[in-house]
C-alpha cells in the first residue's frame, strides 16, 4: 500500500534543516534526501522550498556555506550549522514540542 506525502506545516522546513546540519554538513541534494530518508519516505522537500529557505537561513547568520565537490565529483555549495543556528534549533525544536503537545490534547479531547 503506497502511502501518502504530507506537505510541511510553515516554519517546518526551518526546523528539519536546521536538524539535518546538526548532524554534519551538507550540500542541497543531501538535505533534502535526509529529510526524505528520517521521514521514511512521507515528507518531499521540494528544489522550490529548499533553496529559498536555505538563503534565508543564511542571511539570518543560522548556517554558512562553501563551494566543494559533491560524491560525484561536482561543484556543489556545502552547508554547515553556526552557533546562532545551534541556538536557533533549540529554540525551535522546544517550541515544535509544545505546539505538538497542544495539537494532541485538542485531538484526543472528548
């Protein structure tokens, strides 16, 4: 039985990548297959989403990047988590959590 993708909730795009950084730099393609792969297949990070989020993380000062070659041996922009995305992806992951607290109590309410 094929199951369904589920499209990100805003700001939800932020979070995921800020979590796949911290567990190492990165190019694009990479993030979006980690993503896709911790998610067991059920989330989609579209081209469309990922690099404007990625750019606007980065003005932020959350990640940095740098020119490298990929597995494959092509040119491909690597991106790394900064101390202010560290922080970034505490403050997030913590409000994630109370707002999924909230959304189950509302669901499972009787």
């Amino acid at each position: 039985m094929k199951r369904a993708r589920t499209d990100l909730m805003q700001g939800t795009l932020e979070l995921l990548i800020l979590k796949t950084l911290s567990r190492g730099q990165t190019h694009g393609y990479g993030i979006a297959q980690r993503i896709h792969e911790a998610a067991d297949d059920l989330l989609k990070v579209e081209d469309g989403s990922l690099y404007p989020a990625l750019y606007r993380m980065e003005e932020r000062g959350w990640i940095s990047s740098e020119w490298g070659a990929s597995e494959n041996n092509r040119r491909a922009k690597f991106y790394k988590l900064t101390r202010a995305g560290r922080q970034q992806l505490a403050e997030q992951s913590g409000n994630w959590e109370r707002i999924s607290k909230a959304v189950m109590r509302v669901l499972q309410a009787t």
